[in-house]
C-alpha cells in the first residue's frame, strides 16, 4: 500500500493550533540545516531528508549516539528506534565492536591489499549461509544489487530483471525511486511485477520468456510511507520454483532485514533458497560494508563481473563485522529482537485500543512498521509520531512516522517499556489537542 | 598507450633461471590466497588482484602499516609506494586525523541523521574548488562519477556521455573496464574519445550534435598497464570551449590525483573549470569518502537526482576529512609530494642511466609512472620490480609494475633513498641473471 503524506502548510497549520506547547527546541537542528542549504543541494538528501521524516517537528543532525539512546545537535535524548536506519544491530559504539576495529585499525585499515580478515569473513559468512559457495564485498548495498544483476546477466546471456514495484534496492538507475536523471536506456529491461501477486509475476514471465536474467525480491515488502507486507502463502516459492525451472537467478536483497530475522538469510525464515543474497546495513553494526554470496554454480559469472572500491577491501570494517557476527550467534540476537519486538508492539497495539485509535503493525517484530489503522495519509500518525519525539521529563522516543523502524539487543525491556510510556503520554496529549 | 604483459609461464620460466636466489618468502600469502579461492571469486579480485600485479613474486595479503611503511603477512617490510592504492596521502595511520576520527566515533559514526561534521565538510569543500557552489558526498568514486553523468543527463535532458577511451571512472555498465555482465543498452549513450585526440573529440561533438549531455575526463590520463599522459597544448581547453558553447556538462574525475597537485582541485593545474568535481581516495587519508562538488547552475540537478547509502553521511569519515584537508593546506602537501616525487623521479632516471636502461617517468612526480624506455611488454621492469620488492637486509620497495605509483607527505627524503638504494641493487641484480 502506497499511503500519502500531508505537506508542510497542513501541518504548520495543526502547529498553529498548538499555542500552549512549546514549538519543539530544534534550532541547533535549524542553524545547521540553513548552513548546509547554501552548500548541499536540498542541505540534506537522501533517506536523511527531513522531507521524508517530520520537517520541523524532528532533529536535523546527530550529535551523539550510545547504546538504544540518540541525541541531537539540540541536545535532546531519544530512545531510539531507527538504529541509523537499520545499521546499528548491536546498539551504538558497542564495545567489544568498537576494540574489534580498533585493533585491526592500530595495524592498518586501507592498504596496498586486503588483510586476512577479508577471508576470515568471507568463511565465517559463507558457513553462515546455507547455499552460499562464495562471497564478495562491497561498502554499500545497492554496491552488491547493482553487481547481482549484472552476475544473472552474465550467466544466463540474457538481459531481463523482474523487480518488485516500489522495492528498493539503491539509488541506481535501473532501480531508482526517482526519475532524475535516468534515460529510458537505464529501463528497458527492467519489468516490474506487484508483491503478493503472483499472476503480475507470470504474466512477466510468460511474456518475456527465453529472456529473463534475473529476479530480484526481498523477504518481505517494505516500502517506505506504507505498510509492511509478509509474503503470502507460496509467493515466494513459486519465483523460486520458476527461477529453478526457467534458469532464472534469483537475487534477494537482504539488506533492510538481513541478521535480524535469522543469521542464515532472511530466506530461512520463509523456507527458500535464492542463487544470490545481498547483506549490508547490520553487517557491521555501523561500519561501512556490504556483501553478496551466491552458490556454486554462480562463481564463475561472478569472477567475470568486475567488482572494485577503493575502499571495499579495507580491514577495519571487515574486522568489525567478525566481531558482529560473533555476538549476533552468541546472543542468539535475532530471537531477542523478536522479543523485544514483540513487548513493544503488543505495547502499542495495547495503547491504541485503550486510547480508541487502533495502530496497524506490519512486518516483522525487528524492523516494524506502524501507523494508525483509520487513516492512510499519516495525518494523526506524524503528530503521535512528533509528541513522542517532544517527549517528556527530558527523554523523548525516535519514531519514524514513514519508514520501518529497527531494534538493537542493546535495547532492554525497561527502554521498550519507557517508550510506551512516552507513547501513552503521547496519546494523552494527542486527545487534547483540537482536532 | 597500452602495453602488454608477460603471462605466468614467462615468469615461471625465468624464475626457473634463478635458482641461486630463494623464492620469494610469502608463504603465508599464499596460504591465505588458497582458503580465499575457496569462497572467493578469484580469491582476490578487483584493482588488488594478483592478476593484476605480480603474481608469485609480490605479497598477496596486507598485515599492518604506519606512515610510509606497508608490512606483508609474511613480515616483509617495503618502503611504500602505493599508499593504498592512493587513499593515503599523509601517511598511513596518521595520528592527528586518526585522532579527530576517534574523536567522532567516540561520539557517534552512523547515527539517524548527518552530524556537523557534513556541514562543515562541505562548507570547507565548497570554499577550497573556485567554481563550486555545493558538495554531494558518497563513499567510493565511482559512486560520485555515476551520479554526476546523471545530473548531466538530468540538466541536459540530453542522454549521450563522452569519456575517454581506457579512462578508469569506476565498476558501473556505463565505464567498467571489462565486459562481464554488461548489456548494449548500458553503453548504446556512451561515446569514447582518444586522449590527447582533439579531433576524435570533435568528430564524436559533430556527430551527436545537439544530444550529449556530458563530457568526463581526468585532469591527466592514468591509464593501467600504460604511461600517464599529461593533457596536450589546448587539450582540455578545447574540450571546456565546446562545453560551455554546446550547453554539456564537463564532469572532471579528479579521484585519482585529487588534493596530490592542488589542494583546489586539478583543473587548476591545467587551467580549466569543470562543471562538476568528483574526488575519493586522498580525500579522507583512508577513511571510505567521495564527494563531487558542483557549479551554482547544477544545484537544482543536482538536487533532482537521487543520492544516498547507509553509511553515506557517516560522521567518522568526515571528521577524517576536514583533520586531513586542514593538514594538507597547513603543511602545503602537494608542494612537498612534488619536491618527494623529483627526487624520486631524479634518482630513478639517473639509475635507468648508470645501468644502461634508461626508465621513462610519466605522469606528476607525486603519482608517477615508471617503465623501461625499452621495451612495452614490461618483461624487464616487472623483474626489477620483483627484485625491489625482494629487497635487502630485510628492507624492500614496494614498486607497482603495472599503476602508477603514489606518494604521501610523511615518506623523507631518507624513504626515497633507501629506495633508490633498493632500485640500485635491483639493476645489479638483474644484470648478475642470464637475460
């Protein structure tokens, strides 16, 4: 579902309505941003932009971060639930993390070659994955699903990629969420089919048969400014049975979700098997890396595709990622994130009910989406949102109104539970607000 | 010009020849380049492949480094003389930008939102490049270089790109070096033109009339497995000339050399103003950094096409960043890679003479070429490479056979010495072996 948002005259407007409280202090946040506006286009861009998140009612810039808490350049704390946006797996500056790469960067970071810690990771990640022969590096995601496709074509010999609409996979042109700048070169072998939809699927495949190269999913749906979406009954394992069938190379993008829902690969979790699988993001719990693995058949098209970064073999990151992986498997992470997931959702759904405004819960547990079950444009939603990043008594929480949020095993049940009391709190004010 | 290289029965069969000299002692490379071939494609691939250096007689895995010192896993000690491959440009492990960038992540790294640090960043950036009025940032080069034909494009609304011909700009389908996974579509809008070539140039602008939307060069030509090319006469001045009358965008790639000749970008070595400015590498003295900066006229583009990645705005980065371009000015680095890189260029020349091989140098002292005047397969200078990476009483050269070579401010005049003693020795090495 594709939900749309009220623009800025609308909400300064409901703000007006709002003289008894305090305009929320963000003039650090402020000063900043009318700076970056005369040397960065937009002052910032991409998935930071305050035009995605709350403009004016949310920090701009980023002080300080440590452990589940968030400050801002204003100086306010948040209990955070973005995790930089999904990086952060661990909790931020986590300390055996942090002496991993501290370590490997006494000895070096970027050098002529790469350390032994590429191998090591590679092993590690390889024994992880249960189809996986091989593995590869990159420092972004779309790094590795710009690269995938390119390993399905040159494969199979063929051009065609079956994308799911309103995916993301990057900022590349063959998978953009924005026109700028694109040419209709960049797309026209590009086919997108609906989520859930399984004849939009078929209906590609039938039409461009003999000529697919590859199909890219992720393990669920999870558009920003909409609700999750589960993939339903054998969704995906029909793309994965007429992949096997036709030739096809099945690619997921596993770099939203990847290590918070099972430490083998999201596809575990949903009973697949996929030729290729991209991880970034909680990879190296904020250090900049991301990888592909694919199986044995694959390794050869993979050395024939080049693949390259000035960066991409640097040590530290890779030496970070060990130490990741090793807690994420000595801590079972993932089923303490479902569990803290799932205190903070029946939470919120418990809240809604009491204050009579049910929220909708998509996703899973670890990286949830919530909005408000009676409206699809996020009206009411930015506001909870907003109040709850106002907090109270000094300490606010970080909900993002449009996008999936993220947990960390540094959060504890007592943060999940001073978050729903912000939340509570929220939903107090919220009611006495003209409406 | 492009030259060729001796494949591995050549070298295997003159190492044959030196059976009074030990193999070169890199067992543990080797060891780890064997488990690597087990879950990597090529083992090592990309620019620091063995493939692509010197297979069998250089070190394949990186164990530390400090200042202008590289150790290999095996213990060997070089002289450095690739700086990771460019990135470090002040040394490796610089303690001041080392400093400022634990400082950062002390506070936070990937947080939910820039730091100042962007700010900051970009206003100094933004203040250093005469034509700029703005700064993007990524993480790797070809991320800014692949961005910028985009707002080419989307300024232009033209499609068509001219690059020159075995120009590195990155791993994507519009520039990548090799063909795996590439369909037509990817470069039916890419052009190519010959260095130094003013009527290959013309030709291509006669041709499209009315439809390219960019141009990108380098500041000078830095070819692999070939001489840099400094820019003829008017080269680049023509080019800027049709630029400016055409309505194309001039996207200068200046990642390679960047803040090594000017710390104002290369175009003022040559006397041109681009359109765009793409730097990485020396930018963050091996901290994962890009940034392109962009004339006022492209702010509104630039804003249009879109730009981000998980760890794009990270603050540890660039807080590296602004330590290292403020060491840079202050130590007038460029004026002292220069001095370093005569003295270099001086001493090498002057052996070439004394043995009776002469070397011819290309390129700027500070990222210089070097080969054998004599020959174009590189047969020779690959063993006199090998033979300084051999080195002696435990101190070797790490001279790339096949890149151009690079030099940071804390290599002495003492480093560039020893290594001409290295490169003394090597001649009367080679000249002691049966040719």
């Amino acid at each position: 579902m594709k939900l749309t948002t009220e623009d800025e005259t609308q909400r300064e407007s409901r703000n007006e309505h709002r003289a008894d409280s305090p305009a929320p202090p963000f003039g650090k946040s402020m000063e900043l941003f009318r700076r970056a506006a005369e040397v960065i286009p937009c002052g910032i861009y991409g998935h930071q932009s305050p035009a995605a998140a709350l403009p004016g009612a949310s920090p701009y810039y980023a002080e300080r971060a440590s452990g589940s808490r968030y400050w801002d350049v204003d100086g306010r704390e948040y209990i955070d639930f973005m995790c930089g946006y999904g990086p952060i797996v661990l909790g931020y500056g986590h300390p055996e993390v942090e002496e991993a790469a501290a370590r490997q960067r006494k000895d070096g970071d970027t050098m002529n070659h790469p350390s032994a810690r590429m191998v090591e990771l590679a092993e590690r990640l390889v024994d992880m994955v249960d189809f996986s022969a091989w593995c590869v590096f990159g420092k972004n995601g779309g790094d590795m699903t710009s690269w995938a496709i390119r390993v399905a074509r040159e494969q199979t010999r063929k051009k065609k990629i079956l994308r799911v609409a309103g995916a993301y996979h990057g900022i590349d042109p063959w998978c953009s969420h924005t026109p700028g700048g694109l040419i209709e070169e960049d797309r026209s072998q590009i086919h997108t089919f609906k989520w859930n939809d399984l004849e939009s699927f078929n209906q590609l495949i039938r039409r461009h048969v003999g000529k697919v190269a590859g199909v890219v999913v992720t393990p669920f749906h999870h558009p920003s400014f909409g609700d999750c979406e589960m993939p339903d009954n054998d969704f995906l394992q029909v793309i994965e049975r007429t992949c096997h069938d036709e030739g096809i190379v099945l690619i997921l993008d596993d770099i939203r979700a990847g290590f918070r829902l099972h430490l083998g690969g999201s596809h575990r979790v949903f009973g697949i098997k996929p030729d290729i699988i991209c991880f970034s993001k909680a990879l190296g719990n904020g250090y900049p890396i991301s990888a592909a693995l694919g199986s044995k058949e694959l390794r050869v098209p993979a050395s024939r595709v080049f693949l390259t970064g000035s960066f991409w073999n640097s040590a530290a990151p890779m030496a970070a990622s060990l130490k990741t992986l090793e807690i994420l498997e000595r801590d079972d992470v993932p089923a303490k994130l479902n569990a803290l997931g799932l205190r903070l959702k029946d939470g919120l759904v418990a809240l809604g009910e009491k204050y009579g405004r049910p929220i909708v819960a998509s996703g899973p547990p670890a990286t949830p989406f919530y909005r408000f079950a009676d409206e699809t444009n996020f009206r009411d939603w930015q506001q909870f949102c907003a109040i709850a990043m106002e907090g109270r008594n000094g300490l606010a929480a970080f909900f993002h109104p449009h996008h999936n949020w993220f947990l960390s095993a540094t959060h504890s049940e007592k943060d999940i539970d001073q978050a729903l009391e912000i939340a509570d709190q929220a939903f107090v004010t919220m009611n006495e607000l003209p409406r």
